[in-house]
C-alpha cells in the first residue's frame, strides 16, 4: 500500500519552468537536467513498487527535520519490525568504485552515493525512537539505470543494480511478514512530519517583470496553441487541456515562482498572456481556491505554503 505518493520535487519545478520561459545559462541548465534525470529514476524504481504482490507500506519522497537537521529519503518500504530505506541513483555509464568515490573514465568523480544513507539513517533511527517505535533500518542504493556498471566493488557494500530488482522483491516476498498496526501507525506518522513548505535557496535569479508570459503545453512545452470555447489545443504536440486546467495550472506555477506576489486575477490574466479574460481566471480561481479581501482587492490562497530555506 502507497502511504505517499511521490510528487515533482518544487526545485525540479521551478527550473522546468525556468528553461522555458528565460534563458538558463550552462551550469542551471546543467542542474535542471540532473534533477530531471533524477526524478525521472525515481519514478522507474516506483514502478517496480507499483507492482510488489506482498503486504508492505510505502512512502515515497520523505522530506524530514530531526535535530536541527534535513533529512530527505526517496523511498522507504515498512514491513514487519524493518524500515527498507533506498536512496536511488540515475547513473548511467561506467565507473570504478573507490572508498571516496565513483570514478568515471573521463576521471569525473561522483561522491560516494552511500555518505547519504551514513547520513540519513541515524537521523532517521532517532526519529523513529522518538516516535515510540523499535524498528531495524535497513539501507541501500539503488542504481535504477541498466546501463550503469561498477567495478572493483567490495561485495559488502550494500548496492542495487537494475538486473537484481526482480530477484530482490522475489525474496523480499517469500521474506515478508503482515503489517502490524504499528508499521500503519508509524507510516502515517512519517508522512504527516513530511515537509511541504521547503524551498532551496540555491535558485537561478529571475523576475516577473522580464520572465516570459503565456501558458505552455505540459507535455511539451510548446507555447503554441489554439483555442476552442472550452479547451487548449497544443499546436506542437496536439496535446489536449481544459482551460480551466490551464488556468489553476499556471496560477500554481506563478505560485511556485514569485511566492512573494500575491495571486489576483489581473497578475495570472497577465502571467497566462492575456489570453483568457480577467472573468473567465477569476471564475477558475475563485472555484479551486481560497479568496482573501474585498471586490477590488482579492487574492487567492494556492495552499503552497513556502519555507525559504
């Protein structure tokens, strides 16, 4: 059972959008492709959880606090009196593994994926004990691409390759205990401590004033478009969207971008380019979200709240 699903990080978010609305130079664009890759890696290890035949919990895309100090795990499966921790890796190519890193041929040198789990897994122990549960944490890293090798890697070294996932849900099933109330109690502890307000600090600079406006296709990203009464028809991809969909959309990503900025219906007719009337944004609006102040002067609560960090 998926106690949390997983949901595009919000850093990954704002740099999509930025790549399509301003200029992003080498290194941000470097960024946004790692955190694309990244994500995308993820989503090929939850569908080897999608399709698990055995009790287990499954909370995907933890973002914890535990003494001061984050902690963000990208899976945890809950069975029985073990807590499986996974920090997945999208690497792809080949590498030597040495104890300070993962050495490429090209002499590029990735930082060794298991300092992460050293990290995490004692915080997460902690927290788990302060809960009032007595679990075992077990931790691995799954490197989710099959184009991915490692060599002279000591075999004690708890790594996941594409190939042994199958065998390794195989035997964690003949493995698998029934879910106790407690394993539901602590799941849904840990989700509901998930952090929703965090935002990196570490973020290209930009402004409304000089952004690119109008809505884009979420499928492609084409500004292209036509419109019919009641939908968006993509140009570039024949993608399909209702405008009521492409209104709350694009308030959400404006949202995202200038936190600070209040939404109205005159900044979102702008950020959408003026296509759509300032009534029409206005009905959508004031339909899906939370309205503050009066006539002239109404905002709206997109419910993100945000936590600079």
């Amino acid at each position: 059972m998926i106690i949390k699903k997983r949901t595009k990080p919000l850093m990954l978010q704002i740099l999509e959008s930025l790549n399509y609305r301003t200029v992003l130079n080498s290194s941000e664009k470097k960024d946004y492709y790692n955190q694309l890759k990244g994500y995308n890696g993820e989503l090929q290890f939850d569908n080897y959880l999608g399709k698990l035949q055995f009790e287990c919990l499954v909370i995907n895309d933890l973002l914890l606090k535990e003494r001061g100090k984050m902690v963000q795990i990208d899976a945890l499966i809950l069975m029985g009196n073990t807590i499986h921790l996974y920090e997945i890796k999208n690497y792809s190519g080949n590498y030597d593994y040495k104890e300070d890193g993962l050495y490429a041929q090209s002499d590029f040198v990735i930082t060794d994926p298991l300092t992460q789990i050293h990290n995490s897994q004692p915080l997460l122990y902690n927290l788990v004990r302060k809960l009032g549960h007595k679990m075992e944490i077990r931790s691995q890293v799954v490197f989710i691409d099959p184009n991915f090798y490692l060599y002279q890697l000591p075999r004690d070294k708890p790594f996941l390759f594409a190939h042994q996932l199958t065998r390794y849900f195989d035997y964690m099933e003949k493995k698998q205990t029934a879910i106790k109330q407690t394993n539901t109690q602590l799941a849904t502890q840990l989700s509901d401590l998930h952090i929703t307000n965090y935002r990196p600090s570490d973020l290209p600079e930009y402004n409304f004033s000089t952004i690119k406006k109008g809505t884009y296709c979420p499928k492609c990203f084409s500004f292209e478009h036509t419109n019919t009464r009641n939908n968006r028809l993509c140009s570039s991809c024949s993608h399909r969207e209702s405008i009521t969909e492409t209104i709350k959309r694009s308030s959400e990503e404006f949202h995202h971008l200038f936190p600070e900025l209040k939404v109205t219906k005159h900044l979102i007719y702008e950020w959408c380019g003026g296509t759509y009337s300032e009534q029409r944004i206005q009905r959508v609006l004031s339909s899906n979200y939370v309205s503050h102040g009066n006539y002239k002067s109404t905002y709206y609560e997109v419910n993100y709240p945000i936590l600079i960090k």
